[in-house]
C-alpha cells in the first residue's frame, strides 16, 4: 500500500491523474480482490464488494482492508502457522537463509 499511496500522490491534479489513479486502483482490486484473480485475498469483509463494485475515492480506499488483512494474518493465519510442521521446521532453523531440508544447493 505504500507503493500506491506514493503513486498516487505522485499522478498530480487533473484529468489525465484521474486516470492514471482509476488505473492504478483497477490494477489493485484485480490482482488482489476479484474472485480468482491472481494473488486474492480472500475476506469476506463487505468492504471487498464495495471496492470491487464501486468507485474510486482516495488514496485511503485501500487502507481499512489492508488492516483487515493484517488483523487476520497476526490472529489467525500466523498462529495456525506458526503450530504446523512446516513453521516448527522454520522455527528450528538457525538462520531464515539456510536452505530448507531437502532443498538442493
């Protein structure tokens, strides 16, 4: 989001940085959003819908799902991983860099 929020900033005033904005944020509701786009998120935070069906309105739009999404990584999807086998394996590993097991150097 910060990358978007530099951008926009950066597009300026009129009708030509409208644009470019609606742009930028049709790029995000595609990769992020849409149902079967490339990196969704999956929410069913009513606030999706809104974005994916309506207009676009600040710089801001994205930052109430984009806490959302923190929310649920910090209280759900960390912890659950963090319990699997695959977070203990990474737990145990000394270093974030050191190749997995099994990995090929």
């Amino acid at each position: 989001m910060h990358a978007f929020h530099g951008r926009w900033e950066g597009y300026g005033a009129g009708e030509k940085a409208d644009a470019l904005r609606e742009n930028d944020a049709e790029g995000v509701i595609s990769e992020y959003l849409n149902e079967g786009s490339t990196h969704q998120v999956c929410m069913g935070d009513p606030r999706v819908k809104q974005l994916v069906e309506g207009s676009y309105t600040g710089v801001d739009m994205f930052d109430g799902l984009q806490a959302v999404v923190f929310a649920a990584l910090q209280l759900d999807a960390f912890p659950r991983f963090s319990e699997s086998a695959e977070g203990a394996e990474l737990a145990r590993r000394p270093a974030l860099t050191e190749p997995s097991r099994g990995a090929e150097a």
